[in-house]
C-alpha cells in the first residue's frame, strides 16, 4: 500500500512537471516579444529606457505581439491531450504491476454479490482453485469451479475489471470539474431526495391502504360470527 501511494506521489509531480514546462515553453515567445529592450540596452543607455517617448513605453500597435495566436492554443490543447494520455498510460502500467503482485498471493477475493442485509456470495480463489463461498452469520462454502473453461472465464474478466479499476476513477474526477458536468450532478443530487421522499410517501400511503384493508375485513368477520 505504502508503495504504491509513493508511486502515485511520483506520478503526480512527474506530470505537474511535464505540464509546467509545456505551458512554459508556449508562453515563453510571447513574453519576450513583449517588449524591446534588454537589461544590457538599459545599462548601456539608461536615458533611452527611462524616457517616456522610448519606444518601449509605447503600447505596441501589433496585436500578435500582446495575444496568443490560433496555433499557441493548439499547441496547449496537444499539451493538455499528451499529459493526460501519459497518465492514462502510467496508470495502466501501475495497475498491472499491482495486478501482478495479487496474483502472487495466496488467497484473493475475485468480487461478489450482496443477496440480503449483511449476507453475500463472493468468489476466492485459493491458489489454482475457485471457491463460491457464502458470508452471512457464518461463512460456508457453497461451490468448487472445477471447470477449466469456467475458471478462465471469470479470471479474465475479473483481469478486464482490474484493467480500468484504476485509471478510470482519475479521469472520472478530471470529468466531473466541467461546469455542466457538476451542475448535472448537482441536479441529481438535488433530485435525489426528492424521489426518495415520493417513493417513502407511495410506501406510506399503500401500507395505510393495507391496513384498511384488513381491519374491515376483520370487522365484517366479526358481524358475521355475530349473526
């Protein structure tokens, strides 16, 4: 755990790191052309870069000089797409060195499904075997795959799973950052309550029904042992 933490921790300065020089190497040209004279200029001729008709004090007439161009936009878009394709690829790359390491263990959890309030079905895989083990009260074994095909089905896709189990969540979170995907978010988020309030009331009001239900059939079982 402590390994891969320090690998993500490197990961991430990598890429700042790559990022900064990129951007800077596409603002660099502009800077520079921002203005005339040098520090040496200065030194040689001070009255010239202290004098207010010194063209240096005068705003430049050319808007290519002050603004970024068409291409300096495509070169920080090409940027952004190369970063973000190198962590795409470092990540993969620290999954299956971390998928690699789990396959050396002894005993590993493939994944399964909750049937019920704290009752499950998993699947682990004990050395060369698989074992359908159910979890509730108590833990018992319901099922030995012993099917070579079965057992390659499920370790593929459960290699599919961890393929995409790490990088997908990073990218998720550089998603979610866009405007309109956060206030599609919000709006869930806001909606949510408000289904879970409807659906409560709907429970409510057919429990009542139910109940009505049963107590005038009481009632009219009742009037009729009376009779």
């Amino acid at each position: 755990m402590g390994m891969t933490y320090f690998r993500r921790s490197i990961l991430s300065f990598g890429v700042i790191a790559i990022l900064v020089l990129v951007l800077n190497s596409t603002f660099v040209n502009v800077t520079f052309a921002e203005g005339n004279e040098t520090v040496n200029d200065c030194i040689q001729n001070p009255d010239e870069c202290n004098s207010p008709d010194s063209p240096a004090a005068e705003p430049s007439s050319d808007p290519a000089a002050v603004s970024l161009s068409a291409w300096d936009y495509i070169k920080m878009v090409l940027a952004l797409l190369f970063v973000v394709a190198l962590l795409y690829i470092v990540l993969r790359w620290i999954n299956r060195n971390n998928r690699s390491y789990q396959r050396n263990q002894l005993v590993q959890n493939l994944g399964g499904v909750s049937i019920g309030q704290q009752k499950s079905v998993q699947v682990i895989q004990v050395g060369k075997s698989l074992l359908v083990v159910g979890v509730g009260e108590d833990i018992s074994m319901l099922k030995e795959i012993k099917d070579e095909e079965e057992k390659a089905t499920i370790l593929q896709s459960f290699d599919e799973k961890q393929d995409f189990s790490t990088p997908i969540p990073y990218i998720s979170e550089l998603i979610q950052k866009i405007p309109f995907r956060s206030a599609t978010n919000h709006q869930n988020e806001t909606n949510s309550p408000q289904f879970g309030a409807m659906l409560h009331k709907r429970l409510d009001e057919i429990k009542k029904k139910r109940k009505d239900s049963l107590s005038s059939m009481e009632s009219s079982r009742k009037e009729k042992d009376d009779q």
